[in-house]
C-alpha cells in the first residue's frame, strides 16, 4: 500500500453538539510554520533535521513527499513526534470542548513501518495526541535507527502481538490488552509479531 495524501483524509468530529469537518493539515506549511516559530531559517531547520536545505524547501513548498525516514528526521529535529507533524496548530482553547472521532475516519498517515490514523484531529491545544495505529514493520531494522522525541507516550495494544523496542530496556512482547508507559525521548520502536499487523492506541502527551 503506498503512502497516503494527508490532504485526502477528511476528519469527522462533534463539538458542541454540531457536526464539523476538520480541514486537513497542509504539512508543508505546518512544516514552515513550525519552523518559523523557532525562528530558524532554513539552513538552520535543514541542519538540526539532518537533511539537505534543497530537500526541506521542497517540502516545504509541497513539491515533493518525504518519505518516513525524512519525517522523522524532521520531527526529531523540531524536538515533536512525527503524527504532530500532521496536527493543527494549537489556538485559543476554549472550555466544555469535545470531539468523536467516527471509526475508520480518522486523518491518516501511512509509511513502510506505521500507519497513523489521527483522532480528534479537529480539536486545537490538546495536552495529548491520541491516534490508532497499524504496526507493518516486522523487524528493528526496517527503521533507521530509534524514534524518539520529547514528552511520554502510552500505547495499548488492540489486536494482534507486537515487539516494544526502548533503547534502556530489554524488549518487551505485548499481546492484545497489554499496554506501556515510557519516556517519549528514550529511543522506541515497535513491530508486529503476529501474522496480521497489530494495531494499537497510542497517546502522546503535547510538549508546549
């Protein structure tokens, strides 16, 4: 399955009781704003991402898809986790607020190793980022390296078996039902173990 458009993926939530459509997130501009909020230029995001000035302006300007491996690179380097990359960014938050997230219309994202799947995407300044998501890698070294980043993360395990990878601990195999805590900015990975691809609930908490 190839990667997915981001910009073809409608949310459906409630707030307040009214039916809203969530507009996509135009990653090349979410990309620029966070950058600028940083008060980097180019040169200086391209550097701590780890990738050539041309590439970052590329995507930036929406002229090209960056695979998984260049989007985390970029997460790392402005200290987020990669499905904020595809998250609006945070407003004025207002009280009494809520969110439902219809099975199977959640903002998707999907790469050679996970397939995101974004909940309550329509709801700004959240404390926490849930998404479900599909785990297709079946091995540690179909990543480039460790994924981290900074805050903590909680993942619960839906279906199938998996593999939780963490750069201090001894990995640890988790079946439906099972779930883990840990440090966001401690090196992870996870893949399946079972003949399907697991899925799983991951939350992760939102650094300001």
């Amino acid at each position: 399955m190839p990667d997915s458009d981001p910009k073809r993926l409608i949310q459906i939530a409630r707030e307040g009781g009214e039916t809203t459509q969530a507009e996509p997130v135009d990653l090349g501009q979410r990309v620029r704003d966070l950058r600028k909020s940083r008060g980097w230029t180019l040169e200086q995001a391209a550097s701590q991402a780890g990738l050539a000035r041309s590439t970052l302006s590329k995507i930036e300007n929406g002229q090209m898809s960056p695979t998984y491996e260049a989007l985390k690179k970029l997460a790392e380097g402005l200290k987020i986790s990669v499905p904020q990359l595809f998250t609006p960014p945070a407003k004025t938050q207002a009280n009494g607020r809520m969110a439902v997230t219809i099975s199977g219309q959640g903002s998707g994202h999907a790469t050679t190793t996970y397939e995101h799947e974004l909940l309550a995407a329509s709801l700004s300044k959240k404390h926490m980022l849930p998404y479900r998501a599909t785990i297709r890698a079946r091995s540690f070294e179909e990543f480039d390296g460790w994924v981290r980043h900074d805050g903590e993360e909680f993942l619960y395990v839906l279906t199938g078996t998996l593999r939780l990878f963490t750069e201090f601990y001894e990995p640890v195999d988790l079946a439906r039902g099972d779930s883990a805590y840990y440090d966001a900015s401690m090196g992870h990975n996870v893949v399946s173990t079972s003949a399907e691809d697991a899925t799983i609930l991951w939350v992760t908490s939102l650094v300001s």
